[in-house]
C-alpha cells in the first residue's frame, strides 16, 4: 500500500494552521492509482454480500460510485442537510464545535439490506457513525465501513468499533 | 431506456413550485440500473480513447467514479468554490440569476489528455461548459460530454454544440 500512500499529497496548513491536510485528488487522477484502491476494496469484500454501498458526501461518492458498480450494489448517497430532494432520515452529529447533520432517503435503505459505509477518509469516524446509525434506522445492516485513509490516532477505529472496519492507507502522528 | 426512465423519480415543486425535480437517487439505488446506466456509457465510450473522466460535483462524482473505474481512467473532480485544498484554475458561469465558479486542480489535467466530462443532468449547459473550458485551459481535449439525463427544452445541447453530447434518457415539456 505504500505505492497508495505515496499518490496521497500532504498539504500543510489546511484548512487551518497545523493541520496536514491527505489529498486525495492525486490519488484520484492517476489512472493506475483509482483502479488499484477499487480493485484492493473489491477484493476485500468479494465474498461478502452487499446490497446497497452508503457513500458519504462528497470524496466518498468518488469511491462509492465505482465500488457499487463494480460490485453490482444499489448506490445511496448520505448527503449534508438539506441537499436531498425527497423525504429523509436525519442524524446529527458532534464536530469539533457545534454540529452537523447527515441525511439519507427514508426509501433509499428497506429492512434487512447489507450496507457497506464509504467515506474517503476515518478521522473522529463522527460523519461514518452517523451513517451508520441511519442505515440501522432504517432497519439495515451495517456490513462494513471503507475508507481509503485512516488518521488513527483521531480516534475513529474506537469511535466505530461495532462496525468491521478496512482502510488503505494511513497517516500517523495528528 | 424506458426501463432507465422509469426508475428515475419525478419530484414536483422542488427545489421551487413548477419545477418538476428529476431525481436520479432511485435509480442509483437499485442494482439494476445503475449498472445498466454505467455500462451504457461504458459501451458507448468503450473505443475512444480517454485518460481523465472529469466529474461535475456532487452527482457526477457518482456516475463518474464508477465509469473511471471502469474505463481505467484517471478522475478528476470539478469542484464548487474553495473546495479543493490545492491551486485550482477557476471559471465563472452564469445562473439564472447571479454566477457560480467550477474550479478544478492545476495539476489534474496535462496537455493532450484526452477528457471526458460527466454530469448527472444536461440543463443549461452553463457548468458543464464552464468545466470544458477548465479541461481546455489546462490544454486538455474534451472527447464528449456524458449525461444521465437530458432536459431538450432548455438548451445545452445547442450551448454544448462544439462537443460530443451523450445523454442516456430525455424528459422534455420543461
């Protein structure tokens, strides 16, 4: 993975002062890069049935999008508020102040679907908690959560410790 | 595509009264169709040579993860303002009312790449041009422009003229 890791730009200072911001846009745009970080999610989860892949708002549709297709999944987008168009299940969750909101369609998930939660990146896991929650809501089944990057010591694994958890790569030491 | 069409549901009044939503939530979530969905572009892009899908944000993130997947194709995110952490080259374009900016980064586009430009809907026009315009600043070539869904009454077909235009399913009367 560590050919992965190198196609991930640090970018110091962002958004704010001592913050390295991964970059996964590098990532993206190498051809041989996107299809080997598909490929290693595809590979991970051949064998286990999933009905539906829950891509969280924005980066994670990117992977999302390409892990259902290949895996032949429904697609169900976990968006910010109020981006939905139809009627929603909402969650909010804890930022580092104050609080946010994610959302999914009330018909997007029906009982017993297995879901894979995929996000680009595990920091705190707040924004994959919350999708998880939704999917139980809505009588899913959390099969798993995704990730290319994981930040571990954000504390993310911990946060989501009742879920199955696989990422790609990660960045230590933030 | 009827079988497309008809998976795609129609909001009315939204996002405000007369207008007739067309949203490609129902048919991302259902198996069937969105692998349909991708593997006709898929065919139709099969033998045309492509390096970079670039997808319009946030929908076109979806559609276009799993087609740069599939293609073995580098994806590059068309973003809204200030959502890209790195140098961007940026355009304006005009709304009905006001202007927005699509920005992509400098670096995800090299001269001679041959680009694909995807979106979930054909409107105006107006941001899938702008995103053309980044591809060809950056001395990229745009290859086509690829569409779920076409709206024919409100003209990017006519806007988009100079480039290859593929939509999957038509609603016209708007």
């Amino acid at each position: 993975m560590n050919q992965l890791k190198s196609l991930i730009r640090t970018i110091p200072d962002f958004p704010k002062p001592g913050i390295e911001f991964r970059d996964i846009t590098t990532l993206l745009q190498d051809p041989w890069g996107f299809k080997r970080a598909i490929d290693e999610f595809v590979s991970h989860y051949r064998y286990s049935p999933i009905d539906k892949v829950v891509a969280i708002e924005s980066r994670g549709f990117v992977i999302g999008g390409a892990l259902a297709h290949h895996l032949s999944c429904g697609l169900v987008m976990a968006r910010k508020k109020g981006k939905l168009p139809w009627m929603v299940e909402r969650q909010e969750y804890q930022l580092e102040y104050g609080t946010d909101v994610i959302e999914i369609h009330k018909d997007a998930i029906v009982k017993d679907d297995r879901c894979l939660v995929v996000d680009d990146l595990l920091a705190t896991g707040g924004t994959c908690e919350a999708a998880c929650k939704l999917v139980e809501r809505l009588q899913g089944i959390v099969v798993g959560c995704a990730f290319v990057i994981e930040l571990p010591d954000l504390g993310g694994r911990a946060r989501l410790a009742k879920y199955d958890q696989h990422s790609l790569v990660s960045f230590s030491g933030h």
